[in-house]
C-alpha cells in the first residue's frame, strides 16, 4: 500500500516538475525564473522518494506510518499546484494581475524576504506580548470567579457586560488613553485573549466536584493547597480551550491593529502591497501568516499534549 500511495505521489510531483520546465508559458502571462521552483521542487521530491524508499524497507517504523498518514495530502498538494501551474501562466486562464503561478509568488518572496521577516518579528512579537498578558489577566479573573463567590458576584457581571465588546471596536479608544499606537495594539490583543480565558477558566473552576474539596479539607488541606493541587489541575481542560478560542481573537484583533495602528507586521504588509497593486506579493504575505498561524496552533497542540497527558486514553483528540 505504501510503495503504491509513495510512488503515485512520487509520480504526481514529477509531472509537475515536468510541466513546469517543459511546456511554454502563455502570451503575455505574468512569469518569472523556472529555476529556484524547479529547485525547491526537485529537493523536495528528492526527500520524498528517500521517505518512500526507507518506509518500504522498514514498514512497520515510525517514519513508514508518518508518510501513510500523509499520503494523501502529499498526493492533493501535488494535483493542486498542477492545477494551479497550468491555469495561471501555462493558459492565462486566470490571468494577472490578481492571479499569479508559484514561481512568481517564489519570486517576490525572494526579493523581499528581509522585509517579510522584519514584519513576521514585529507581529510574533506583538502578538505573544499582548496574548500572553491577556491570557494570564483572565486566567487570574476567571480563577477568582470560579473560586470567590464576592469575587464572582462583582466580575461576572463586567465580564458579560464588556467580554463580548469585539477587540478591535476598542482600538480607537486604546489609542486615545494608551501613550502610544503600540500599547494600544498590545492592549486590544490582550483582550481578544482576556475574555475567552476568564470565561473558561471560571467555569473549569467552578465544575470541581464540591466532595473533592470537602474530602481535601477533611486532610488538612488549606487554601492554598485546594486552589494549586485541585482547582487548578482539575480547570486545566477548560483553561486550554480558553487559550485555542483566545488565539482565534488575539490574532483578529492583531491584523485589526496593524492596519490601523502600527506601521509594521504582517497584516501591515499585506495592506501596503495591496495598495500598489501588488497582489503576488499580497499573497506571499497571506502564506507567511498563515503559517505564523498554523505554527502557533501546533505549538498549542503540543502544550494540551504534554499538560493533559492523562486525558489521552480518555478523550480523542
């Protein structure tokens, strides 16, 4: 089954390596050097065929259901720039300047990946700034709503009150109070973050079962045991559902910020190419945050894995 899958991949990967160097480009297409594609291609396809061979010879490794697994996205992808080669500069059927072949899109990522990696760095760092306080801020508010029923009788109101005010509908007035744009970006990324932890972590707090703590109580436990060694484990679930929906608005109202407020990052890339109609290298930008994103999703992934290890044979994740 591997070597079948393997060498159908292997197969489409060459006929799109062929496709690219073999047939003309259309009149008038929007084209760049074959060259560095056919490259990175060829590498790749190269490194599959290595990954092919070893998981035939050692079907029953890691490396060999690893690939299985992957197959079929290895076989999609191939089909798709295929496809994508053949209707953008092979036929001009999707024509430029809003569409445009890989080794364009290739070609503008080398021409300004020192820009693009100045920007990534402004957005990590803005994000990861903004995110990690309003992940702790509502953490802490949800802890003491979830355990503090005067804490609870105060906060739960304001938080239903202002939570569900969109992030970035508080921009222009983080801007007004906050000394500079960038304090008023950190501030309105926390709070994309803020709401969904606090709401989350009050109610895992809030769902510990009542005779944990009167058993834990009955030991001698006091305060601050009850709150470390059983509140907070048991909340752990809730906390990190918390932190993947915190990640969706965090990142929302950062390309929110960087439009309107600051003048650098991915999002203020993106904005700026497109103002020139430079719309290949607004898509370099989008493949750049994208996989800014997806990298900060399987960071998070691996975090629920090593935090909930105990919950592996118990829930599917």
């Amino acid at each position: 089954m591997i070597l079948t899958r393997g060498g159908a991949a292997l197969a489409v990967w060459v006929v799109y390596l062929a496709v690219v160097a073999l047939l003309p480009d259309a009149d008038g297409a929007l084209t760049a050097p074959h060259g560095p594609l056919l490259s990175v291609v060829g590498v790749l396809t190269v490194g599959l065929a290595a990954w092919v061979g070893a998981a035939v010879a050692r079907p029953a490794s890691d490396a060999a259901a690893a690939l299985a697994h992957r197959l079929p996205w290895i076989l999609f992808g191939g089909a798709w720039f295929i496809a994508w080669q053949l209707t953008t500069v092979k036929s001009n059927l999707l024509h430029p300047p809003y569409f445009a072949a890989p080794e364009v899109l290739l070609a503008g990522l080398g021409e300004d990946w020192r820009l693009l990696l100045s920007c990534l760095g402004s957005s990590a760092l803005l994000f990861l700034t903004g995110y990690a306080i309003g992940s702790v801020a509502g953490f802490v508010t949800g802890l003491l709503m979830g355990w503090s029923r005067r804490a609870d009788y105060w906060l739960h109101p304001l938080l239903q009150t202002i939570g569900p005010v969109p992030a970035a509908a508080l921009l222009p007035l983080a801007v007004l109070v906050l000394p500079t744009t960038y304090l008023g970006a950190a501030f309105i990324v926390a709070f994309g973050a803020w709401f969904p932890m606090a709401t989350m972590t009050r109610a895992g707090v809030r769902a510990v079962p009542r005779t944990y703590i009167d058993v834990a109580r009955t030991l001698g436990a006091d305060q601050s045991f009850l709150i470390r060694r059983l509140a907070i484990p048991a909340a752990l679930p809730d906390v990190l559902t918390g932190l993947f929906t915190g990640l969706g608005t965090s990142l929302a109202a950062l390309m929110t910020a960087e439009l309107v407020g600051v003048d650098r990052g991915l999002a203020w890339y993106i904005n700026w190419v497109k103002g020139w109609a430079d719309y290949p290298r607004m898509y370099v930008g989008l493949v750049v945050l994208i996989v800014f994103c997806r990298a900060l999703m399987v960071l998070l992934f691996k975090l629920r894995s090593s935090l909930l290890a105990w919950q592996q044979d118990l829930v599917r994740w």
